[in-house]
C-alpha cells in the first residue's frame, strides 16, 4: 500500500474510485448522467452511520465509482467519524480497485482538525487492507487496491501531505507486528525474531545486535535464563538501536516481551486455547513494529528497543515452582508459578536498559490473564512511575484511537509479593494480578521515567478472527511522533 496526496478538487480528479459523504459525491460529479447514475445507486441509501454504498458510475466516467459513506454530511463527533471511516475503509480493502481517491476526511469532525482525519482514516485502511495467507497452499485472492490518494486542497495540502507520510509508515510497522504475531510458533521462535529484527538494520542509522546465553550468563541474568532453560531453542536478547537524533540525546528505551510460545513450564497450562499462546511475543513483535515504523520515519529521535525473546517450555531443565533465581539486579526471586515467566524475563530487561541511561522505558507485553479481565479487549493496561509519560501515552492512544487505561502501582499492592525465602516472589495471588504483574516489574525500573503497558487483551484476537492486532503500535508510534 503507498497513500499519497493529490491536490485538486473532486470535481476535477480522475480516479477509479472517490471516497466520500453524499454531500460530497454529489459536488464531485459534474455531468447530468453522471449525477442521475449516482441518484439511481443511492436510491435506496438510508444515509445512516455506519452505511456504505457503492454506487458505479461507469468505466468511461472520470470518477468511476463512488463510495458513499453514510452520516457525514453535518459535523459529526469524533467517535461517528472513526465509525464512518471503518466501514468505509473496509469496503474499500475489498473493492476490485488499484487505487482510490479519499475524500471523507473534509468531512467536519467536532474538535478535530484535517491532519487528525487523515491520518485516522488511513490507519482504518491499513488495518482493513491486511492478509495472512503465507502457510496457506490455496491462498485467498490478494487484495487489489495498492495506493490511496489523499484529497487535498492548497490549504491543506501540507496536513495531508503529513498524514500520509506517517501513515506509510505506520503501515509498515503494523504489518510487520501482526506478521510476527501471526508466524506459527514452530517457525517464530527467538533466533527467527533476530532475524526479523536485522532486516530492520538495513536501514541508515540503525544498529541490531543480540546478546546470546553465554553472555547473559555472564552477566547474571538469572532470572531471563530461567525461563528459557526448559526449551531446546536458546534465548536472546535482541537490541536494535537508532540513532535519528541528536548525538548527545538521551533515548527512548522499548522493551517487548518476546515469549515466543507460554506452555506454562512446569506450571503448565490447560490445554484448550494453549495455541494462542504463540501470541505471547507480540508485546516484542509491537516494540519492533514501532521500531519499524519511527524508522521509516525518519523520526528525529534516538531509540533503543529491548526484545526478551524465550520460549516456556517444560523439560527436565526447566525451572520447579519454588525455585530461587538471581536477577541481574541483585534481586532474589522465589517461582512460585512458572507460567508467571513473563515478568521474569522482563526484569533482567529493565535491569539491562539501564546502561542506556533512557529518558524514558516503555515495556508492552501480553503479561496476564487478569488484565483481560480487568478491561476486556478495548484498551491496554497502562502502568507507570511518572505522570508526564503516563499522560503522554494516554494521549497517543485516544488520538489514535488504540487506547490505553491507567492503572494503580500503589504500595499497597507489593506485600503480596513478600516471599518467606527470596526478595520476592513471582506471583501476588489471585487478587489484582495485573497490578501485581506491574508491582514486580516497578521493582527494578526505580530511578528511571518508566511505563508498562499490559497487552494480554489488545495485541491479539481469539476466536474466529483470530489473530494480531498490531496493538499498541499505532498509540506508541504517535508517543514518539509526539516527542519530535
Ligand atoms: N502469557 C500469559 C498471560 C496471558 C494469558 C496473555 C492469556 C494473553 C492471554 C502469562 O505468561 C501468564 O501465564 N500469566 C499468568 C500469571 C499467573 C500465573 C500469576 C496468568 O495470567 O494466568
Ligand atoms: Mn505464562
Ligand atoms: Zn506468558
């Protein structure tokens, strides 16, 4: 997919097909038989939210065909807007079309400006125009449409020109996170997401490395090494750099979970569903689709992305509920749950980016049940020790419409991390196990600006759609836009 501006004025644009409200369509076409073809298809078009129609006006017309978007012609609140601008970028995926002209962003939207309605129609193309046919050997047609054209006229030729921009991006990083999201876990285990990942360092400024066991070994990541100490295939600690920003600035630190299959361990799992458990990395698969996405950017920033990749599996070798680990930190940790595993490896992360001296450290990760609990599929769960960061997500992820919600890291959660034997142990007990997941985590990221987003209930889908998201690139993308 490639979105681009064009400047014109519908009424002059020649394009398989226009995007836009009937108002709109209306003043695109200029010529009585065009506009009667145009009354004929939306005869029966109730003109509702949510409605789109498809209206052919012909092979020989200068716009061929139009889709009309239902409930856009007045000002209309931010919530109709994404709603409108959904369906019509899913009917659009699917249209026989090469290319397409969007023009539903001039439509009037309370409180928010042309830039805003660009780019969030965009990201619904983008979401909407995504396949995953690679393991299949009779593969679904492949959507036709390549390239989106975004209206614009003189004075908002440079918002457009902006969104688009971004937007190609952001496309980029997204699919790169939901296909390693969606790559089977016999396929996608830690060396493959290092392979991934040096794809990324083809690019100008950017620098990816891995530290293997050996070397974490060495430098006392005794609690990574535990989870990965059951499985055959050995754990890494990918690291891509990017140095878009000034020399001296200080980065911007990702940290993704990269549990490339959670059996559970020795705690193991039941086993309906366990397959979903290869979503369990796409807290790394996110951090590096962002990665992705700023690079492509040009973001003038400098980043560090962190990928805790490991698989939980049960062996002779994996670790026992009870035993004690030493993290890099110092700490002492009691398993008390092997399935607890992400946090595990996480906190030798966190400890790690240190070194790095980060003005601020994102982890995201699918780390609990409970979090799916607590706020079902809608929003991610977000944790941090500092106001401004927390709010600076926050923010990102309600202009990009991939929300997050703010939970508590109060003190009075950490007792239920006491262990009669180690500093702590790795489980809090039944109640608030998201918070608790974050409590653990906020142990070892003192002194630093740090937020965790908890991404169990957004990064993926069950069910009939199953599959990732992409969630949260779009919101941490926007943070780091944000930060420019
Ligand atoms: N990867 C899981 C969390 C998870 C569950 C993510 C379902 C997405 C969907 C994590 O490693 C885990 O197993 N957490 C345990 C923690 C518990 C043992 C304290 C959980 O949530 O049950
Ligand atoms: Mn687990
Ligand atoms: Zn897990």
């Amino acid at each position: 997919m490639k979105y681009s501006t064009q400047t014109a004025t519908a009424s002059t644009i020649k394009t398989p097909c226009f995007v836009t409200s009937l108002d709109g369509a209306r003043k695109a076409l200029t010529k009585k038989a065009e506009r009667e073809a145009l009354d004929l298809a939306t005869r029966d078009f109730g003109n509702k939210l949510g409605q789109v129609c498809n209206a052919n006006i012909g092979s020989t017309a200068a716009i061929q065909r139009l889709l009309v978007v239902g409930g856009c012609d007045g000002e209309v609140s931010e919530t109709d807007y994404r709603k409108a601008s959904k369906a019509a970028a899913a009917s659009l995926a699917r249209l026989p079309v090469a290319s397409a002209t969007w023009g539903l962003h001039h439509a009037s939207v309370e409180d928010q400006d042309i830039y805003w309605r660009a780019s969030t129609s965009l990201l619904d193309v983008s979401l909407a125009a995504y396949q995953y046919e690679k393991h299949k050997s009779k593969k679904a047609e492949p959507l036709k449409l390549r390239r989106v054209n975004v209206l614009a006229d003189g004075r908002s030729r440079a918002s457009c020109a902006k969104a688009a921009k971004e937007a190609n991006a952001l496309k980029a990083g997204i699919d790169f996170a939901r296909d390693l999201g969606n790559e089977p876990p016999n396929v996608c285990n830690p060396s493959y997401l290092l392979k991934e990942a040096k794809k990324l360092g083809r690019a100008d400024k950017v620098k990816v490395s891995a530290l293997d066991e050996k070397k974490m070994e060495e430098l006392g990541m005794g609690s990574f090494l535990s989870v990965s100490r059951g499985s055959d295939t050995p754990a890494k600690l990918i690291i891509v750099q990017y140095n878009g920003g000034k020399r001296n600035d200080a980065p911007i630190v990702l940290v993704g979970k990269g549990i490339t299959f959670d059996t559970g361990g020795i705690s193991l799992k039941p086993g309906a569903n366990m397959d979903e458990m290869k979503f369990d990395m796409c807290g790394a698969a996110t951090v590096l689709g962002a990665t992705r996405a700023a690079i492509d950017a040009k973001l003038p920033i400098n980043l560090v992305t962190l990928v805790a990749a490991a698989e939980n599996m049960p062996s002779g070798k994996a670790s026992r509920p009870g035993d004690i680990v030493t993290s890099l930190s110092g700490q002492t940790i009691e398993i008390l749950n092997t399935d607890a595993e992400g946090r595990l490896v996480l906190c030798d992360a966190l400890e790690y980016a240190r070194r790095y001296k980060p003005k601020a450290i994102i982890d995201v990760a699918t780390l609990t049940g409970a979090c799916i609990v607590a706020l079902g599929s809608h929003a991610s769960a977000l944790y941090a020790n500092d106001d401004e960061l927390a709010n600076g997500i926050l923010d990102a992820g309600t202009w990009s419409g991939d929300r997050s919600w703010r939970m508590p890291l109060w003190d009075d959660y950490q007792q239920q991390l006491k262990s009669n034997f180690a500093d702590m142990q790795n489980i809090g007990g039944p109640q608030a196990g998201s918070v608790t997941a974050a409590c653990f985590l906020a142990r070892f990221t003192k002194g630093m600006k740090w937020a965790h987003m908890d991404v169990a209930g957004s990064a993926f889908q069950g069910g009939p759609k199953k599959g990732a998201s992409g969630r949260p690139v779009p919101s941490l993308f926007r943070y780091l836009v944000d930060q420019c």
